[in-house]
C-alpha cells in the first residue's frame, strides 16, 4: 500500500511520498495514523491530496494553517494544486 503523510489532525490534504495513479489506496500515515484515502486521479510524489470535500473559496489547511483556497469543488481523493486552488502562504506577506 501507498503512503501519505498527514501533518496536523486539522489539514485538509496530506502529502503524497510515493505518485499515485487512480484508484490506489494510501495509507494515511502521521497524526490519523491507519485511515485510508482512495486516489481519484494520478498525484505526483510530493504533491497534496485531499483528504475530504474542499469546497469552493474554503481555506486549505496544511500544518494547521490556511494555505490556499480552492478555486473550485476538490473532492476526497483528488490532487490539490495550481488547477484547483490558488495560494495563500506565500501572498500574506505583501
């Protein structure tokens, strides 16, 4: 089984550590240690899938924070990027 890290109890994406292909099964690994994740669509290593429905405009959370927010629906299982969210972390500064 595959695995992908989840930092905080709160997030909302966990990291993939190994790519997903659809239909893949991840063990979630971290602070909910033992659940599972379907993947719906191929993630690359590295890159965040969503752990439960993102709605539109909601905040993402990773490491207990808001990230980003979602551009559109993502959900559980689908690959969080650029196509599907817009970033917050780096923009709070300016």
């Amino acid at each position: 089984m595959k695995t992908v890290i989840q930092i905080r109890e709160q997030d909302h994406v966990a990291t993939a550590v190994t790519a997903l292909e659809p239909g893949d099964t991840a063990h979630v690994t971290g602070i909910t240690n033992g659940q599972t994740i379907l993947a719906r669509e191929a993630i690359p290593v590295g890159h965040k899938i969503a752990l439960r429905l993102i709605p539109h405009h909601e905040g993402i959370l990773k490491y207990g924070e808001v990230i980003g927010e979602a551009t559109t629906l993502i959900e559980a299982g689908h690959w969080v990027h650029t196509h599907n969210c817009w970033g917050l972390k780096a923009r709070r500064f300016s």
